[in-house]
C-alpha cells in the first residue's frame, strides 16, 4: 500500500493542508527487486469546489501505486487549508496554490530535481494548463473528465448571454456586501430544489455519502466567485501550453467539444483518449480511474 504523508505547506495567501502519497517502500526496496532512486513528483488538483478526500486523494494514491510521489491537497478556504472567504472558487488563487504546491513537492526529499507533472480532473484541468503554461517545472500535464471552457460553452451551460450577466450581476452585488459587511452570500453547489445552484441537479456523487458527500464537503459555493469563474477562458490558454498533454474523456462526459477544442489549439505534444463513463464516473469509479490512472501513469513515465 501506498504511504500515505500528512502535509502542510505555505501557500500565497495561506497555509496549505494536503496529503503526499509515496510508493508502498517495499516496492523500492532493491532486494525486493524494486529500484532505489529520487521520485518523479506529480501534483493532482481536484475539480472546482472539491476538497481533497472527493477525488483528488484518489488519484495521488492511485499514481504512487504506479510509482510516483504524488501530492493532492485543500486549496485555500476549502477543506482543512486556511484561507478566507471560505469555498470561494478563483481560478487565479488556485493557479497560485498550485506553483506552491509544485515548490513544495520540488523541494521534498523524495523527489528528483526533474520536471514535476501535474494532473488535473474536470475543472482543475483549467488551473493545471494555466499553470502549465506559466512554469516551466511542469513537464507534462494528463487532464482527465476536463471540464475547458470559454464565453461560448459558458453561455450554453448557464443560460445563454443573459444567465451570464445575471450570474455576473448576483456577483457584483455578493461582492458588495462583502466588501461593506464581511459577510459571505452561498448558494449550494449542488440542489435539484434550488435554481440558483452553481449545479442545480441532485447529483449522485455529490449527495452520496459513501461518494463525495464527505463532511469536510460543506456544499456550497460563494456567489461572488461567478465573475471570476465565467470569465476564465481555458481554451484560449491552449497555445500557450507547451509540456506535453494527455486528455482522457468520454462522449457522456462533460463538455466534451471544450475538450476538443482544447486539445485542438495545443502548442505541443498531444494525446486524446476515448473511453466511456459520465462525468463523476471518473471522480470515484473503479474503471474510469483506474484508466486514467494508468493512461496518466504511462504518459508521464514517456513524457517526464
């Protein structure tokens, strides 16, 4: 089994909580017939509003079972890392957690002196190619179930020009009363009974608490943050990413065309792989993970 270590680390703006994984010792032992060496380091970043222990801590176990030193981790204001507002979605604080993340898991004894990869499910896609894109530590990137959006796909999945500008005004006026009062507006990530949910479905995965219907999970979802999030363009960021990519995603899965696009505008080496699952499948499913898994396994051990 994987060793699993608890970690803190300093972030930009606040102390970061996360777990280090590290290959079962036995399997580096050299008279076991394992090989003795410095780890190639991999960051996982989770997907928006998720803390560690939904699908981040999965992945960092299921990559040290293949061998790599694997960091998942709460980004600042969500699960047990510091921060306030608390559960605030900003893609630029998350793309700063993770240049801290990769400074700490650089710096850590088992780590080689390589370039690090990264792996980043459904919308930490978007925050592991922005920041693949601005570190050249980041040697190769695998973006699994990637929700990659843009103005376009934004306007089909809430509403159209007009649910974009009224998400946007309910987030001027959140941001307001912040600024004058302290106080934080939430709506629920997920609800089938509320329509101002930033996911407005009962979703299995979310609800479930054998899935990720965890207590460090308080399912909510700050609406100031609106702005920032709609306005991220994952596709436009493409171009700018030159470490080599792997993209393993499904027709039933979540936006499936930004993906495309994407992998489309990449700069470099690229790879896609087909398979089948709806989206939280490869959150917590035995056969999607495990696929991705070791698709990822496979390309960073080509590629890093």
């Amino acid at each position: 089994m994987p060793v699993r270590e608890q970690v803190r680390f300093a972030g930009e703006a606040a102390k970061l909580a996360g777990h280090l994984f590290l290959p079962d010792p036995a399997d580096s032992d050299p008279a076991d017939g394992g090989a003795a060496g410095p780890l190639v380091g991999v960051v996982v970043a989770g997907t928006w509003t998720s803390v560690r222990g939904q699908m981040a801590d999965r992945y960092a176990e299921e990559l040290a079972r293949r061998g790599y030193a694997a960091l998942a981790f709460d980004f600042t204001g969500y699960g047990e890392s510091e921060g306030e507002p608390r559960d605030y979605e900003s893609p630029v604080l998350k793309i700063h957690d993770l240049r801290a993340a990769a400074d700490f898991l650089s710096a850590h004894p088992a780590v080689g002196g390589g370039q690090l990869g990264v792996l980043g499910v459904c919308a930490g896609a978007m925050y592991a190619s922005a920041f693949a894109a601005e570190d050249a530590r980041v040697g190769s990137l695998a973006l699994v179930a990637p929700w990659l959006h843009d103005r376009r796909i934004c306007e089909e999945n809430y509403g159209g020009p007009e649910g974009i500008e009224a998400k946007k005004a309910a987030a001027e006026a959140a941001r307001r009363r912040y600024e004058e009062t302290g106080e934080v507006a939430y709506v629920p990530v997920v609800s089938g009974s509320d329509p101002d949910a930033a996911m407005p479905f009962d979703i299995d995965f979310y609800l479930n608490p054998e899935r990720g219907g965890i207590p460090q999970w308080p399912n909510r979802y700050a609406v100031m943050a609106w702005s920032e999030w709609l306005d991220f363009d994952a596709v436009a960021i493409a171009p700018k990413v030159t470490a080599p990519v792997l993209l393993v995603h499904s027709e039933d899965a979540a936006i499936p065309d930004g993906a495309r696009r994407f992998h489309d505008g990449l700069a470099g080496e690229r790879e896609f792989l087909w398979t089948e699952g709806i989206q939280f499948d490869f959150y917590d499913q035995g056969p999607q993970v495990g696929l991705a898994a070791d698709a990822a396994a496979e390309h960073f051990a080509r590629t890093l």
